[in-house]
C-alpha cells in the first residue's frame, strides 16, 4: 500500500512538472486617440486613432525631433469623424518622432510625439 502512495505521487508529480507555465499576456494597446496625448510609445501595426473634422486629402509626416528631417509622409482620404491608420516601426531605430496630421492646405490639424519601440 505504501508503495502505490508514492507511485501515485510520483505520477502526480510528473504531470504537474510537465504542464507549460502560464505567461503573461501584454497588453493590448488602446483605442484612445493618438494626438489627444502629448507623447505616446508606439509598437510595429499598431493601430492609430484620430479623428477628422470633415472627408478630403490629409497628410501624416513622421519628423525626426532632433534634425527636424522627414522621415516619412503618407498621403490619404480620410472621412469625417473618427479614423484608424497603422503605424510600422521595424525600419525605424528607437528614437522621439514627431507624428504631425496636416490637411491639403497645411493647416496642422494634430501633432503629437511618439516614441518607437
């Protein structure tokens, strides 16, 4: 009897050593609106939100904060009230960019400060 207790044990002990540990699942970025923050730590895909005052051509610029010097610029037709863009990141080295929403006649409509991760 005492050896089917330790059998048993062991048996137990087996199963439960080879169980994979629970990992931590990290968060999910939020849904809040980019330029409603003064600076915001963006991820590669990561969705942004913001909203436009009306439909019609508007242009994101990323701008290095040191040199001042465009790193990209995409041109696109948005549509009034709220819109979603991706950002992608893997090019970029970890550095402060300045991400700026411009309407056709260059009037700043958002500006925020991002940090790639």
């Amino acid at each position: 009897m005492k050896w089917i207790k330790i059998i048993l044990l062991v048996c137990v002990g087996v199963v439960v050593s080879c169980t994979e540990p629970e990992l931590p699942t990290p968060p999910l970025p939020t849904t809040q609106k980019i330029f409603s923050l003064k600076e915001n730590r963006v991820v590669n895909g990561q969705d942004m939100h913001f909203d436009l005052p009306s439909d019609g051509t508007y242009t994101l610029t990323l701008i290095d904060k040191e040199s001042g010097q465009v790193i990209s610029r995409e041109r696109f037709k948005g549509t009034s009230g709220e819109n979603v863009k991706k950002i992608y990141t893997n090019s970029l080295e970890k550095r402060y960019l300045y991400l700026l929403l411009e309407d056709v006649t260059k009037t700043e409509i958002g500006k925020t400060l991002i940090i790639t991760k």
